[in-house]
C-alpha cells in the first residue's frame, strides 16, 4: 500500500511540473507588466532590470535566426515564483545549473568510448559549449554581448567576458565543465546562456553572503577551532585625558613643541602615573641663561665665516700688489 502510494505521489509530481513547465511562457514573450509583476515575487535579486535584459536577449536572439537563418537556441529559463525568497533563489540557482550544462554525447557513442571526447560542442572557443551556436556569426551581425548590460554596474557582458582584463583585447570567454568550476574547456556561451551565467554567479555571491552572517556558521567556525573575539568599541577608542577647560591651551603646547626642537632653553617635563599610565604633572622650563648664552653665539662668527671673510681680505690685498707691480716708475 506505502509503495503504491509513493509511486501515485511522484506521477502527480511529474504531471505538475510538466504541466507548469508546459504553462510558463517565454521571458521574450510576455509584456512589461508580466516582468514586473515576476520581479517582485520570489528571488529578490532578481531584479526587474535584470529580467528585462534576459527578456530582451532571448528576443535578439530569436530575431536574429529569423532574419539571418542562423541556428539560434532557445534558453527556456523561466524565474521561481516561490513565496519565499531564499528558496526561490536556490531554486533558480538549480535551474540556471541545469540549463548551463556543457551538453554531452551518449554513453554508448564512439566518440566518448574510444576517444574520450565526452563534450560534443567542445571544439572551438567560438562555439556554445551547450547549443553549438556560432558565436562569432553573432558577433559579426550584432553584438548582443555589448547590447546586454548589468543592471548594476551598467557594464557589458562584451566587457566583462570577452575582454582582457590586462591588455584590454577582445578574447573569448572560456566555459568550464563545471559551470562555476572545473577545468576549462575549449569553447564559450552564447550571449544569453553568458547572461545567466552572470545572474548564477550574482546570486551564489549573495546567498554566500547570508551563509556568513549566519549564527549557525559562527557556531560551525567554534567548533572547527577558529576563535571569534568582540571587542567593544569603547575599548578600541582611547579616552582623552585632557580636561575641558585646558584644551584651549592646545595651540600654546603646539608651538611650544615646535620651539623646543629649536633651543635649548625651552624644555617641557612630563612625570607619568606608576598606575594609571597618565600624565598627572606637566611641566614647561624657560631657561633664561641658556637663551642669552645662544643669542652671545648667533651674534659672534662661526668659523666659517671668519676663513671666507680673511679669504676675501687676502684676495684684495694680492689684488693691490699686483697692481702695483704692473705700475712702472715715474708715470705718475
């Protein structure tokens, strides 16, 4: 009874989900409205923008294979209209996995058995390792990775993927066999399957995100030996001793602090609390001795000055001699 049961309950399974797939509409097909009305239910970052630029990328795509009779594939994601957000997200992280699976060859082809090439579209890095659509045919008609933006940053998907990020060249995005992860492989996503592969990693990013504000992961990190210390932030700022009626002194100390650098004759004493660690006596010494006894020095001669200035005086005086040598006798 329990197993018949069971099976009743995963046809009806089955059925509901074949039918709702079979009752989801195109994200190219529906109206402005339709797309707002999906922003604002189930995954909140999912945003209204971000479904309009996949909206309008399955709508390029579909007018461009008419109108060039290229090979277009259809990406038939459709946003979870669950009620809660954080399951909705999960939800379309489970989905966007499964429509950015690298497509793969039967088990039982030859190509798979004998020469290990499990991959059938990875050939080239101008080719969708999911469809087989010729990107660089797209390229040449009309960019749609520069068309297709991120709500955010405002950037291009042309920018953030096909681009060098150190030469600033045009070069191919790599596709890896495990979506996120993985090793590389050798070709790319078309414009829209590379769009959903922005959105997947936007929402791993935000759902790592609450993974880590999590109290439970905080727990995890206790038990894995990690230790989390919180420190009051009344501990961190250090109180100023300085009572209130003093701090209109603290341009006199300034220039007292500079002028002691200068002389001598200045010297400010501090005598420092065994306990507290805090200055409870601070002293200023003008010293008038020293003060006289720099102005003596600044007014006599440095010695110097007084080689330069008998330099001078024997230069004139060898300058006088020889004039009076060149002078001869009598032409006075």
């Amino acid at each position: 009874m329990s197993l018949r049961l069971s099976s009743q309950k995963v046809v009806i399974r089955m059925i509901n989900r074949f039918s709702n797939n079979e009752n989801q509409a195109s994200l190219a097909d529906v109206n402005t409205a339709h797309l707002l009305a999906l922003s604002q239910q189930g995954n909140q970052t999912l945003t209204h923008a971000a479904l309009m630029e996949q909206a309008t990328a399955q709508a390029a795509m579909q007018e461009v294979a008419e109108s060039q009779n290229i090979e277009v594939p259809k990406v038939n994601f459709y946003p979870s209209r669950h009620a809660n957000p954080h399951t909705a997200r999960r939800k379309d992280i489970k989905q966007a996995y499964n429509l950015l699976k690298p497509s793969k060859r039967s088990i039982l082809n030859p190509w798979r058995v004998f020469l290990g090439r499990k991959y059938r579209y990875n050939k080239q890095t101008n080719i969708c390792v999911i469809d087989g659509c010729d990107c660089s045919k797209l390229i040449e008609h009309d960019n749609l990775y520069e068309r297709i933006c991120d709500e955010d940053s405002g950037r291009s998907l042309w920018e953030m993927y096909w681009r060098n990020p150190v030469s600033g060249e045009p070069e191919a995005f790599i596709a890896r066999d495990k979506i996120t992860n993985g090793r590389k492989m050798r070709g790319t996503y078309c414009p829209e399957h590379l769009h959903l592969f922005h959105l997947l990693c936007k929402w791993e990013a935000e759902e790592e995100r609450l993974n880590e504000s999590n109290p439970k992961r905080l727990r995890d990190r206790v038990k894995q030996g990690v230790s989390i210390v919180t420190v009051p932030i009344a501990s961190v700022k250090r109180k100023d001793p300085t009572p209130e009626m003093l701090k209109k002194y603290e341009p006199f100390f300034a220039e007292l602090q500079k002028d002691s650098a200068k002389t001598k004759g200045i010297d400010i004493l501090h005598y420092q609390n065994p306990i507290t660690k805090q200055n409870d006596v601070t002293m200023i010494i003008f010293d008038l001795r020293i003060f006289q006894h720099e102005m003596e020095l600044m007014k006599q001669p440095t010695a110097a000055f007084q080689a330069l200035m008998e330099q001078q005086v024997r230069q004139v005086v060898n300058n006088d001699n020889t004039n009076l040598e060149a002078t001869p006798p009598g032409s006075e």
